[in-house]
C-alpha cells in the first residue's frame, strides 16, 4: 500500500503500525512517542511518502532481530499479515528480503537524489532504509574515513586504544 494513500484514504493512524517503533521499544509510552517524534516520523516522513516500500521498524544494527526488519502496511485482504492496531482495515506486514520491495535494496545515492527531489531529510531517510550503526562513533572512526592511509599506518597510543571488535566492524561496513 503507497504510504501517504495509507494515511489519506485508507483509514490509517500514525502508531497504528510500527512508526512509531523508535521511540516506544525503550518503553516509551505510544502517546509520548506521538508527541516526541510524531511530527518528524509521521508528519515529515511516513505521510508523505507517495510510493510503496518497506522501512526500518527500529533504528538499530540488529540483523538477527524480529525488529532489525523492515515492514509495511498491506490490504487488508493480505490474511498473512496481522491486523494494524487502528479502526483502519489495513494489515501491517513484516518484510522478507528478496520478495518485498525494500528500501534499504536503494543504493546510497539513490537514496540521496530520491531525497532531494521529494524533499525530504536525507539523515532520516537513510535511517529508514539502512541499518544504523550505534557501537560505532564519529571519533573512533573519522582519521580512518578522512585520512585513510594515515589511520591504516598508525601505530599511536591513541589508535592501539581501540578494541578488536571495532576494527572488524570496520572491516564489515
């Protein structure tokens, strides 16, 4: 079902889903996420998305989880899909990679350019669409993007400091 369609036309209410996933999986009360970050989920992103496409239920790097997914709502004629939790008659779908159309299957820069020409954020698209890294930070990681020769030679105190784990998580992005 096209997003913004879902909203409009189709009887579906921002956290009917998993919009609002985000904020309620740290035990976040559903009308405290609504007010928290139901204007730039719901308003500024899910309801204006004019096309039909899986996202991140959470933004986390999680694979393995049910909710390192990404999801969708479906009509409600699709019986394999649970009912969304609203008066609407739309189902909420749990993708599966290789069937769905996925968001996070765009590259980058399709991602970027789709972004710009539709207006929308692109830090939030991208954490829609990707996996977000959160063991990682800027400082771990900005000598070996910016300077990436100096950073593979360094033998400082400072680089030695960072643990194995990191660096294999670098060697996977």
């Amino acid at each position: 079902v096209n997003w913004r369609h879902a909203y409009d036309s189709q009887g579906a209410k921002c956290g009917d889903g998993h919009e609002l996933y985000v904020g309620t999986s740290s035990g976040m009360p559903r009308f405290l996420a609504a007010l928290t970050i139901g204007l730039e989920f719901c308003d500024a992103f899910y309801k204006r998305v004019d096309e039909s496409f899986c996202v991140n239920l959470d933004h986390t790097n999680e694979p393995d989880a049910w909710y390192g997914g990404q999801w969708c709502y479906v009509s409600g004629e699709c019986r394999s899909a649970p009912r969304a939790n609203g008066t609407g008659s739309l189902r909420v779908k749990l993708c599966t990679a290789g069937e769905d159309r996925m968001l996070r299957d765009k590259a980058p820069e399709e991602l970027i350019s789709w972004a710009a020409k539709n207006d929308f954020e692109t830090g939030l698209l991208l954490k829609m669409a990707y996996p977000v890294e959160t063991v990682v930070q800027w400082p771990m990681v900005k000598d070996r993007i910016l300077h990436p020769a100096a950073a593979s030679s360094d033998n400082s105190t400072e680089s030695m400091k960072q643990p194995k784990a990191l660096d294999q998580r670098l060697k996977e992005l």
